[in-house]
C-alpha cells in the first residue's frame, strides 16, 4: 500500500487576477514530499497536467474540498513512479512541491468554491491565465522561504513552467518539460473552443450558474471526448479501445454505438464528468489557448523572451513524444531547436511510445533515467 499523504492548503487571501478582479479568502491545495533542506536549496516545484491535481504521490482518499470529484481514480498519486526515494524525484534529496492550479475543483480556490453570498462562485470565478498561476504558486514558495527551486512540468505544466521562468527567471535553477511547446497551435485554439462551446449548448449549463447537485454532465463528457483524441495515439486507438459497445451512462437517446472506439470514448467522457466540474474545466482549457510568452515576459517576440533565460543561464532538459497528436514532436523540436538558437542550453530527446500524449503518465519509466541523470548533475 502506498504511503497515505494529506492535502494542505495555503491561504492566499485577497487575490488580484490578471484581468483586475480582486477576490478574497483565495486558497491553494499543494502537498509535498521530502524534506527542504537547512538552507532551502533543494526544492522542486512539480507542475500537473491540464485536468491533474497537485496529488502527485501516495494515497490520498480524502479531499473534502473538491467534494464529490474526488473520484477513486484520484486517489493514487498521478507520477508514483517517478517520485520517491531512489526515483528521480528523489524524496531523500528534494523536496518536491506540487500545487493545484486556480480554477480547478481539486481544492484551490475555484468556480465551485463557496463566494461571500453563501453560493459558489460559478461562472463569476474570473477566468485564469498562466499569469495568475505563476504568482499565486510563487506566493506558496515564498511563505516556505524558498527562493530558488527548480521546475518539472508535463503536458500544459510545461507551458506553465515556461511562464514561471519568465516571470521570475532569477529564482529558477533547471526546467524539464515534457510534452509541451512555447505556444498552442491553431488546432489547440479551435479545440478549445469545441469543448466550451459543447459545455455551453448543454442546457444543464445554465449560463455557469447551475446546481453542484445538477451539473451539465453531457457538455463536460462531450467536451472530454473531443480533447481526449488529441491525448492518445489516434493510429493505435482501435486496439486500446475497450471490447463491447454499450451506452451505460445514457448519455445518447437515439443512436446506438455501433464500433467500440465509440464506446470507449463515450466510457472516457462519462467518467470524466464525474470528476470535473464545467466551469472549472472551461477555465483550465481556456488558459491552456490562450497562453501567450512573449505577452507574459513583456517582450516582442519569442525570441526576446528566450533570451532572457540565456541571460540568467537557466538550463533546460525538453522531451517530445513521436505519436503525440497534441504536441508534435515536429512543433517541440522547433522549439528546442530556438532554444539554442538564443544561446539557452536546451537538451531534446524524442521518446518512442505508442501511447500518444499521456505517455509521461502511462509508462514513466521511458523518462526515469534521463530525468534522474539530469537533475543529479
């Protein structure tokens, strides 16, 4: 049995998002593993992926803040393998933080979370930009009394890593990402808008002021469905598809499955739904489109923004995956390739997978040996 860990949450207090509302009582979920050493010099803060949560190893079965989306499937740690002692997030030489993102439903301070009129926020919770996540996780560290750390971050926590490097490039020290680019593509911007507009036209939305007890399930679940096809290798889906078409969950009322990828995918959106809220999901795929680089550095272009992490020597360590249909290994390859071309020192390495996007989830062991060589140099 994994070893139980317990969330703990940070209050932020009154907090100013980027689009100039102030909310008040903010707060972080975030748990930790290791120890800080005396001087503080060992810390990793660990970024999750678009509908992850700040749960990233151990067992945890009990989060009394995100209610009934709390599923089973939460309650083992998303990256077991990859943290602990031994393991490249070695807990026995870093202390590794990991912090649910704003907006989400997983303990930090969201759409579900309860405003001073005694209801939830709903669709008044301010929609959140990378910006937003970089200084309220910045604020965690500093109540720690952490001033330099180094940042993991997979899938949009490597977008997310590149913000907090470039907001405070002086404080980070080494940045590994996995599975993410500097920008979203065009197709990611149009998926975006696919999966609100499929949470929207479910009239269970309500204008994002709908009961917790009767939420839109249908529009989350279609929304799923439309971006879990960017996260597994779409030439292999047949055969991981679950054998057997059925419509348990009554999501359809005229049409029969008929192939069972039609199956699987409506299983996958099904079970999403129960474990995230509309709102918070269309914040946390809304920050994801519009992420802009240069916008956050204050800087023209990409290229001026890269260059102030050659500036502050901060050292990168960049890994695509060959069947990702989310993040082409092409689009990250460029990436790292402009990384270099403004003197960052930016290691690249494609890892083989049949697994698509989801392969730094499913099978971290491709990732272990080369995460462990560079953060132990």
């Amino acid at each position: 049995m994994p070893q139980t860990v317990r969330t703990q949450i940070f209050p932020l207090g009154d907090f100013t998002f980027e689009d100039g509302q102030t909310l008040p009582d903010i707060r972080l979920a975030y748990e930790t593993y290791g120890t800080l050493n005396e001087d503080k010099s060992n810390a990793i803060l660990l970024f999750h992926a678009l509908t992850g949560s700040h749960h990233a190893h151990g067992y945890n079965d009990c989060l009394p803040e995100a209610g009934d989306f709390w599923q089973p499937e939460n309650y083992e740690g998303w990256w077991d393998l990859m943290i602990g002692p031994g393991k490249p997030l070695d807990t026995d030489r870093y202390f590794i933080i990991c912090i649910n993102f704003l907006g989400s439903c997983y303990g930090s301070s969201g759409p579900t979370s309860i405003a001073p009129d005694g209801e939830p926020w709903g669709s008044r919770f301010p929609l959140v930009t990378a910006n937003d996540q970089s200084r309220a996780q910045i604020k965690l560290l500093d109540a720690m009394g952490i001033d330099r750390f180094a940042i993991v971050g997979p899938s949009i926590g490597g977008m997310l890593s590149l913000a907090t490097t470039s907001m405070f490039p002086e404080r980070i020290k080494s940045v590994i990402i996995i599975g993410a680019s500097c920008n979203p593509s065009i197709e990611h911007k149009l998926s975006v808008f696919e999966q609100i507009l499929a949470i929207e036209l479910d009239d269970k939305y309500r204008a994002g002021r709908y009961p917790l007890s009767d939420p839109p399930n249908r529009g989350v679940a279609l929304a799923r469905i439309i971006c879990h096809k960017l996260f597994v290798y779409q030439r292999g889906l047949e055969k991981r598809a679950r054998k057997g078409i059925c419509d348990r969950k009554g999501m359809l009322t005229w049409y029969t499955p008929t192939r069972n990828t039609e199956s699987y995918m409506l299983h996958q959106g099904t079970k999403f739904a129960k474990r995230f809220d509309a709102n918070a999901y269309i914040r946390i795929v809304n920050m994801w489109a519009s992420f802009d680089l240069p916008a956050l550095s204050g800087m023209p272009d990409l290229d001026s923004a890269f260059r102030i992490y050659a500036e502050h020597g901060i050292p990168f360590m960049i890994f695509s995956i060959d069947t990702d249909c989310c993040f082409t290994a092409r689009n990250i390859s460029v990436f790292a390739r402009r990384l270099r071309k403004n003197g960052v020192q930016a290691r690249y390495k494609c890892i083989h997978s049949v697994k698509g996007h989801d392969s730094f989830l499913l099978e971290p062991e491709l990732y272990q040996a080369d995460i462990a060589a560079y953060l132990h140099n």
